[in-house]
C-alpha cells in the first residue's frame, strides 16, 4: 500500500509551478496527507514575504482547480525560507519535515528546455532521496484533471529499479482504481530482458521483441495479482520518444519512471530519457528508485 504522509510543492509564484499545485493537493486529500507549499529565495530573486503563501488556498478556490472538499480536508503550511542555494534547500527542508513526496513543476526554457527555476528541477529530481511528482507546463498536450487517474505507465528497462516503479504504480493503481500499461522500448541498444523466457526447442531465434513481450506478462501477471488490471506492450524505436508518442496516443494520466545516478553527472534511466521524457508529456511524471524514502510499504 502506499504511504504518503507529507507532500511538498517548492513554489516559485510562476504559472509553471502554480500548475502542479492543485495535482499536489487532490492526491493530498486522497491520501488524506500535510500539503507544504516552500518558496525559496535566492540573490537573483525578489523575495515573497512568507504571508502571500497562504494565498494559495484562495487561489485555488479561486479558479476551481480542486474540489471545495478537498480544500477543507487538507491542511495546507506556507513556508518561505531564504537559507541556501534553492535545490539544496528544498532537500534539506523535505529531509527535516520527513517528507513523502515532492511535487514539482516544471518550464520550459529557450532551446535547452530547462526546467524550475533554470536547472533547479533537474538537480532535485536527481538528487532525490524520496520521489518526486514532475509536471510540465503549459504548451504540450491536453492538461490532466486533478486527482483523476485511469492509466498509468510505466516504462520498463528490466532493470531491479523499472521493477520497484511498477510495483509503485500499482499501489497508486489500487488507490485510483486505475489501469497500469507496463511498455518496453526496444532500442538498437537495448539489452535482453533478465525474466527467464520458457523453455522452447527453438528459443535462440525468439526475436527481442517476443522476449520482451514475455518477460513484462511475467511482470504484470505478479502485479495483477494485487487486483489491479495489467496490459503489456512493447514497441520499437528510440527511447523518449516513443514512450512519448505512447503516452499521448494512449490518453496516459501518469507516468511512473525509475531513475538512478550515473557516476560524476548523475544522469536518468537510459541516460537523458526520464529528463526527455518530462519535457514532452503533459501529464504527472513520479520518478522513483530503489534507495531512499519510499511510498510504498514494504510489508508486501
């Protein structure tokens, strides 16, 4: 099951980080969780006196981006510190309140696409010790609906940390009563998948896209044992983009990705592919590991 306390939204008044707000919240009053808003000043910015963070239930109410229920059930704290550099300090912020999970929104910027607050989001999605709920702005594809979730996908690579973001899709797919469409990518560079494939006579000329098919109906049958509905599919292509593709044709709600570090650049899954992936897709991205805090109980 899913464990999710405490979320925070690091708030930069910017209609980018303005729009993961009421996402934050509706999973809040799911998860009948402390909604923090943290703003951060540094020497480039003006600061924002702590008292217009409370304006965030108003503007919310405001516009009607969440439900008038879900705004009385969740308590919300503004918090405004100007402590450090602005990645580190939402780290240290989250490290000291025991955060959950860390909802960021994201821009982006000219020809580079870079994300909150220049590379901001990039160094607090890679540095990480919890997950982090990613949301581009406007300009690409339909928004979401706030708190509805009926697909979720998670791309896989076969590797230990694509499992533990499946076995978190289905917790939330439990949760929101959703769908999960497991995907693999087969790429020029594409390892096979480490699922034993059945014992067939014939089975060096199986093709990699027959091994992976295999291999994630293994997968999905052990989450669909958790009574959440599992469809497999695999397609070919280069990495980011197809998952892209996949996600706008198949009317995708969220997407939920496995990241790990890379020695000195501490680069995604695939290299770039999570960071790609979040730049094009409109709706939520959860990038999840196997180490640090997680929502997900391990009793299971």
């Amino acid at each position: 099951m899913l464990v999710v306390n405490r979320i925070l939204v690091p708030h930069d008044f910017t209609p980018a980080s303005a729009r993961v707000l009421p996402h934050g919240l509706a999973l809040a009053a799911k998860m009948k969780a402390r909604f923090y808003v943290l703003h951060v000043t540094d020497r480039s910015d003006a600061p924002y006196p702590a008292r217009d963070l409370p304006a965030v239930r108003e503007t919310l109410q405001r516009t009607g981006a969440v439900s008038e229920e879900a705004l009385r059930a969740v308590p919300i704290e503004g918090v405004s510190r100007s402590d450090g550099g602005v990645a580190e300090t939402i780290h240290r912020f989250a490290d000291e309140e025991e955060i959950d999970l860390i909802a960021l929104g994201t821009r982006g910027r000219q020809g580079a696409r870079r994300l909150l607050l220049g590379s901001v989001g990039e160094t607090v999605i890679r540095r990480a010790k919890r997950p982090v709920l990613a949301l581009r702005g406007k300009g690409v594809g339909a928004p979401p609906v706030p708190g509805m979730l009926d697909r979720i996908l998670v791309p896989v690579d076969f590797s230990e940390n694509a499992r533990e973001a499946a076995r978190v899709a289905a917790e939330w797919a439990r949760v929101f009563d959703a769908q999960v469409d497991l995907l693999h990518v087969v790429t020029g560079s594409s390892a096979s998948p480490t699922e034993p494939a059945p014992s067939v006579s014939d089975e060096e000329h199986v093709g990699p896209e027959k091994k992976a098919r295999r291999a994630l109906a293994t997968m999905g049958r052990g989450l669909g044992a958790l009574g959440v509905p599992v469809t497999v599919h695999v397609r070919t292509g280069a990495a980011a983009s197809t998952i892209a593709a996949f996600a706008e044709a198949e009317e995708t709600d969220a997407i939920v990705m496995s990241t790990r570090g890379r020695t000195g650049l501490e680069r995604f899954l695939l290299g770039s592919v999570a960071e790609a992936v979040i730049r094009h897709v409109p709706c939520p991205v959860l990038t999840v590991r196997t180490y640090g805090r997680s929502i997900r109980a391990l009793a299971d």
